[in-house]
C-alpha cells in the first residue's frame, strides 16, 4: 500500500513498496491532496473468490501501444489456482 510524506516545507512524495519488498518514491507533488491521489492509483487489493474475475488493467492506446503494468497475485489460503489472463492487441 502506498503512503504520503511531507518533504521540505512545500512538497510531498508518494512512498510505496515494490516488487522486490524495498520502499521507492515519486517526489514533487505541491500539495498532500495531489500525493494522496496518486498514492490511490498505485495499488489496489482485489479480493477474488472462486470464479470471480477482475477487472482488465491492460490497456491498448489508439497508436497500438500498450500497458501492463507490474501485478502479482496471492492466496490468504493453501490452494492450487491458475490466473489466465487474456487480453487484446
């Protein structure tokens, strides 16, 4: 989960975790509102039931490019799971 932290007198920095379980930064936001929306962007906990899907977060711009950014899954229980993800390009 990312997190805000005051830096200086009149800036903001988003601090979060990243793959590798180190803490990184995005620095240079002018107010604490401004940090805390993109702190909201940066993760998101899906609980996923069985059968249940979520939402697509690939995305394909109109130039044909595209994005995926970094995810992983994880079970809260001892399971055998397949994620399949399917996505158009």
């Amino acid at each position: 989960m990312a997190w805000v932290e005051k830096r200086g007198k009149q800036s903001w920095r988003v601090r979060y975790f990243t793959a590798d379980g180190s803490i990184a930064s995005i620095s240079g936001f002018p107010t604490k509102t401004a940090a805390e929306n993109k702190a909201d962007t940066l993760y998101e906990d899906v609980l996923m039931p069985p059968g249940f899907t979520h939402d697509p977060f690939f995305t394909v711009g109109n130039d044909r490019s595209f994005s995926y950014p970094w995810h992983r899954y994880y079970a809260d229980t001892d399971c055998i799971w397949m994620a399949v993800e399917l996505h158009p390009l």
